[in-house]
C-alpha cells in the first residue's frame, strides 16, 4: 500500500505570537497555512492538519480510450 501523503495545509490550533526572521507575526486559530511554512516549521505542535473527507468512496477512474466502434471526441 502506498504511503499516504504529507498534508498540504495546516491550521493554527491557538491565537500566539512568536519571531520569524527577526519580525514578531501574530498567528491566530483557525488561520490556513501551508505545510512548509515557516512558522509551521518554527511551531509544529501549534498547528494540524487539515483533513479533507469525500462521501465517495469510488475512486474516480476516467476512460483513455474509446469503447468498441467509438471515436473519442476532439
């Protein structure tokens, strides 16, 4: 089974305020941030993962080619 990806966005559990590269940010809860943000790196156990659920559980196939006797359309 192949290894689930690493999350892409993060979401800030609590309001703080901290130093990035000399600059004081304020970070408040709920705000969205990318998973390779600095202060996602700088204050990990601030943040989790934004979790994305789907009520489909097909995984959607699309069809490459056309069926016996069909063209595939331009």
């Amino acid at each position: 089974m192949a290894k689930a990806a690493e999350p892409a966005l993060m979401i800030a559990t609590s309001n703080f305020t901290g130093g990035i590269g000399g600059r004081n940010i304020t970070i408040r809860e709920g705000m969205i941030f990318r998973a390779d943000d600095m202060a996602v790196q700088t204050w990990p156990y601030a943040f989790r993962a934004i979790v994305i659920h789907e009520s489909n559980p097909e995984p959607r196939i699309e069809s490459a080619t056309a069926a016996p006797g069909e063209k595939r359309g331009a």
